[in-house]
C-alpha cells in the first residue's frame, strides 16, 4: 500500500469517524442500555466537560503546530533544493559545462520528481542520476580550481536539499496524531453528552457543533502530517522542472 493510497482514506475516516461517534452517542443515550438511567440524571457539572475539552485543546492545539511547521518545513526543503539547482545551472553555463551537465540535471530532476520515499527502488534511480552529475562535474575540462570547487559546492547543497526532503517524508507520526485526536475527541463528545443529560435538543446541537471542529482538526493532520503525499504530491518535481526548462533555453 502506497502512503498516497493510505493518506486518502484517513482523510475519508477524518470525515467519517467524528461523525459516526457522535450519531452513536446520540444513540446510545435515546435507547442504549444506560439510556433508563442516563435519563434520570440532571447532567454533570460544566466543569467536567470544560476539563475534557482544554485538555483535547491543548493537546491538538500541540499536534496542529507540529503538522504547521512540518508542512512549513517541506515546503522549504523543496525551495532549498529548487535554489541549489540553480545554482548548478548557472555555475555550468558560466564555466561553459551546459552540453555536459545539463542533460544529467535533467535525468536527475526526471527521477528527484518521481522518486517515492517509501521505495527504495526509485530512491537507487535519483542516487544513480546524481552519481552521474558528480561524475561529469569533477572530471570536466578545461574548469579552474575554484569553479570546479564553486560547482562541488553546489552539487553538495543540492544533496542536502534532497536528503532534508526524504527525512521530512519518512517522519510517519501521522497514526499516532490522528488516533490522538480521535480518542481525545471521542471523550470529549461523550463529556458534552454527560453535561446535558436531561435536554436531548442540547445534546444533538453541542454534539454535532463540536463534531465539526473535530472533523476539521482530523482532516488537517490527513492533509498536511504527509506533505509530499497530498498538499505537495507534485513535489519537488513541478518546481525543479519550471527551473531547469526556464534556465536551460
């Protein structure tokens, strides 16, 4: 199973999930086993639900930041990378090296915007196109000390660049956030449930309305936990594509 094919489906479950436990709360406070003594009851205090509820703030309040800045980070991983490109093509068409590295920048960026994090296979084709652009720019001719040094440099940064990129894509910490949610959530809808005992219309409306900003906050982790999968599945491929055909006209 591909992360892509997985990622859809959390997204299909973020929506699903809220939903059905709050229809199943509902449900099991109207004619659940507990229903007859659910009913006799007033409700809880509100402060019991207001310490479920900051403590399932707080804590996706924590999650929401780390999936930001991974998200953040991704993108910046890309840019670097798309900089470092550049930087070689510039540095080839300076020191007269275009016919020589340009065919294998493209190679490189044909299998850079291809390659999957979770296949070892089409990771061997990037390693394979940059050992060639290594290759070709240590043994050019013709190319002084320091601009070969210069081009070394470049070619070093754009590596990194790459390296930072799959690092951030293996980071699979999505489950364990998304089922963090799901279960803080869970026991925060049965708490709102447990306050309005007693007012079925109250039940139905807090529910459902905290149901919603559940969703959200489950979506969110779906879409931007795994950036290159979904927010950035075109990534870095689009990007160093639109340089290296606008640079090497």
């Amino acid at each position: 199973m591909t992360g892509t094919f997985f990622s859809t489906w959390e997204i299909v479950l973020s929506v699903i999930t809220p939903v059905a436990v709050a229809v199943l709360i509902v449900a099991l406070e109207a004619h659940g086993p507990l229903a007859p003594a659910l009913q006799k009851t007033t409700g809880l205090v509100g402060p019991y639900f207001t310490s479920v509820a900051i403590l399932f703030g707080l804590f996706t309040a924590l999650l929401m930041n780390d999936v930001w800045q991974k998200d953040t980070a991704a993108r910046q991983s890309v840019q670097i990378e798309d900089d470092a490109l550049r930087a070689v093509i510039q540095l080839a068409r300076v020191n007269g090296l275009e016919a020589g590295l340009v065919p294998r920048l493209k190679s490189y960026v044909a299998a850079a915007g291809g390659e999957n994090p979770y296949s070892e296979g089409r990771r061997e084709k990037t390693d394979a196109a940059y050992a060639a652009l290594l290759a070709a720019a240590t043994h050019a001719a013709g190319v002084d000390t320091v601009a070969r040094t210069t081009l070394l440099g470049a070619l070093t940064e754009l590596r990194q660049a790459r390296e930072r990129r799959l690092s951030l894509a293996d980071r699979a910490t999505t489950v364990i956030k998304w089922l963090s949610i799901l279960v803080l959530g869970a026991l925060t809808q049965i708490a709102i449930m447990l306050v309005h005992i007693g007012n079925r219309r109250a039940i139905r409306v807090s529910v459902g309305l905290f149901t919603v900003a559940f969703t959200f906050c489950l979506v969110i982790v779906a879409l931007f936990d795994t950036p290159f999968e979904l927010a950035l599945a075109k990534e870095p491929g689009a990007t160093l594509n639109r340089t290296i055909e606008g640079l090497s006209r």
